[in-house]
C-alpha cells in the first residue's frame, strides 16, 4: 500500500482497527457497532487473517468474520484460482482461471442451528435477521425422548436473484458466453429453487447455464480446471471447493477473495486463516494478503494500481522471491520488501 501511494502518488487515508483475538481476549469485544460504523464510513477494508488456539472455535469467525460480511450485505464472495506455475501440483501443466462466486449470506451459514430434545427440553427457536428478511422458526420434538442437533439451511429467492444477477453480470463482464452453477440438487431441495432461478436469469441475459453437482466439482476441479471460468457456488460447498482451488492454485497461502457488497462497503482478505502453528516466525506468506489488496484496488476502480501489484506478484513467483512455503528462502517481511520495491520501480 506505500509503494503505491509513494508510486502513484494517491493520498490514501488509511484508517486502522483493532479487530481480532487480541483485543477479544483483552476487552471481550469481538465486532463493535463502533467497527461497523468505521468501516461504513470508508470506501473498502482490508482484512487480516483470524482464528487463535485461546479462543474456542467459532467465536472470533462467527462473532467477527461472519458478521461482518453479513452485517455489511456482503453478498458475493469473489475467490479467483489461477494457475500460478511453477507452484500448480497437478502433473499435467494446464493454464486455468477459474472465478469463483460464493454466495456469502445464506445457504448453511445463517447461524440457524441448535439442540434440542433430550434433556434440553422438546423446544427449539431461532430466529434469523438478513437485510432482505427476518424470520423467526420453531422445531418441536413431540413424544420422542432424543436428543437432536440441526443446522438448518436457507436460501431466498430475493437472495438467489441477486446473486444470480451478479454473476452473469460478471461473466458477461470478462466476455464469458456462460456460467457454472454448482450444487447438490440431486439431494438438497432448496438448490432446486436456485437451479429455477438462475435458470430464469440465464434467459434473461441470453447466456448458457452449466450445472455440476458439488462432488463432480471437486472432481473436474482436479481433472479439468480449465474449463471453468465464472463459478457459482452456494456458500458451505463454496467454502470447501475455494480451499481445494487454493491448494490447486499453488497453496493456501496464495489465494485472495473479496467480499462484495455491490454499491456499498466491500471488504477483502486472504482466504487462509492466522496459521497460529507458525505465529512470530516470520515465514507466513504474505502473497494472499497482497493479492487482496490488488483486487480491492480494482474493485475501488484503480486499475492501473491494482495491476501493479498483481504484477508484482507475478514476478515474485516466477522470479523465487517466496517463503519458504513455496520453496523460498524469504521472510514474510523480505517478501514483502520486494514486492514494494517491483511496485515502486514500474515504469
Ligand atoms: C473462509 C473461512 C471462514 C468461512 C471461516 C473462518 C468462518 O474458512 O473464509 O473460507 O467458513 O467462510
Ligand atoms: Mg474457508
């Protein structure tokens, strides 16, 4: 971000917060109304990586990762996976680009689960709050002594349309003729609603509709990921096919992805996670979270900043200059020192 302020000459007024497990375990606060207001007022957010050993799982990715990509409307979860040689594992070299769209605000992340039964007693309620809905469900066990645990997923129809709208919109952008839809209808009765949906939208856009169940997905994925381009993918099946596409990509510490809220705040970060096993060693590649800002600089509309920094990586990788994750011998900082000095070098 200096080099390109330095670069450009662009006056970024960067605002910092103080978001994570840190502050959580200090002061109990996990995302604030006052975070939320900070970053409603800003143009974009970048997004550091989350998950520590001290904190019971789900609390700091439910409590601030997922609220604030549904509190902000978040609604597309964009996770490109390009092949960046050498780092691709598969054996047969093939150059692929495939642009994964995550539905990011529905599916079986609503945060609709619970126990109930047993000795928790036969009742359980919950209630949901979207922007473009809220809902309050009830599931009783009558006569039956069990105890059950459900997570209930949930897709509106308002909220597939929006999705799909983006989508072929997007394809449409980068002169694709079609889109993939990914699900499992064959099993799950809501994505059949989806396929009726985005089926209407293909229509409508005059572009092709391709359906993959999640399981060919993974599949194709390995055996012919050059022929997808726009993916989209409902939000559970989107999570674990982006984690493959990473490690397809070249690793998990190379993939970006932006949550977008189209006409509002998007927020972007690198799709893996602390890596708290090698905290303060200064060896985490930094590669993902430099993409990230690559892709927010495109999405605020500086392109040529935006390239910048993707070429720079680009060079990186093909020049060695990595962590050794990737089979370098470079710190994090090091890595990063040099991607800056391509960026403020480029003619
Ligand atoms: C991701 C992550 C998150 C998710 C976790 C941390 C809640 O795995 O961004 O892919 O499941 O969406
Ligand atoms: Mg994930």
């Amino acid at each position: 971000m200096d080099a390109v302020t330095l670069r450009y000459g662009r006056d970024f007024d960067l605002a910092y917060s103080d978001i994570g497990a840190e502050r959580y375990l200090r002061t109990g606060e996990l995302l604030t109304d006052g975070d939320l207001d900070d970053m409603r007022r800003s143009d974009a957010v970048l997004f550091g990586a989350i998950g520590d050993p001290r904190v019971a799982p789900g609390i700091l990715e439910k409590g601030i990762l997922l609220r604030m990509r549904t509190s902000m409307d978040q609604y597309v979860n964009l996770r490109p996976v390009r092949s960046w040689h050498p780092y691709v594992p598969l054996k047969r070299e093939t150059d692929f680009d495939i642009r994964f769209l995550r539905e990011n605000t529905e599916d079986f992340y609503m945060g609709a689960g619970g126990r109930f039964g047993g000795s928790r007693g036969g009742m359980s309620s919950l209630s949901v709050d979207r922007s473009l809905y809220s809902l309050r469900m009830e599931l009783r066990a009558e006569g039956c002594e069990d105890e059950f645990a459900y997570e209930i997923g949930l897709l509106s129809r308002k909220g597939v349309e929006r999705f799909a709208d983006f989508a072929f919109r997007y394809a449409a952008s980068r002169g694709e003729e079609g889109i993939t839809l990914v699900d499992k209808a064959n099993v799950i009765e809501m994505y059949g609603m989806q396929r009726e949906v985005f089926a209407e939208k293909s229509e409508e856009y005059g572009m092709r509709l391709n359906f993959m169940y999640a399981d060919a997905m993974a599949m194709a994925m390995v055996s012919r990921p050059e022929t997808f381009g726009t993916v989209a993918v409902p939000n559970l099946f989107g999570d674990v096919l982006t984690d493959l596409g990473a490690q397809l990509q070249g690793g998990l510490g190379l993939g970006a992805s932006g949550n977008i809220c189209p006409g509002g705040v998007s927020m972007f970060e690198p799709i893996h996670g602390s890596a708290p096993d090698i905290a303060g060693k200064g060896i985490a590649n930094p590669i993902g979270a430099v993409l990230a800002l690559s892709m927010l600089l495109e999405n605020l509309g500086f392109a040529e900043e935006a390239e910048a920094v993707g070429s720079a990586v680009r060079a990186c990788l093909s020049e060695g200059s990595v962590t050794p994750d990737l089979g370098g011998t470079l710190s994090t900082a090091a890595a990063g020192k040099r991607m800056g000095e391509l960026v403020l070098t480029r003619r």
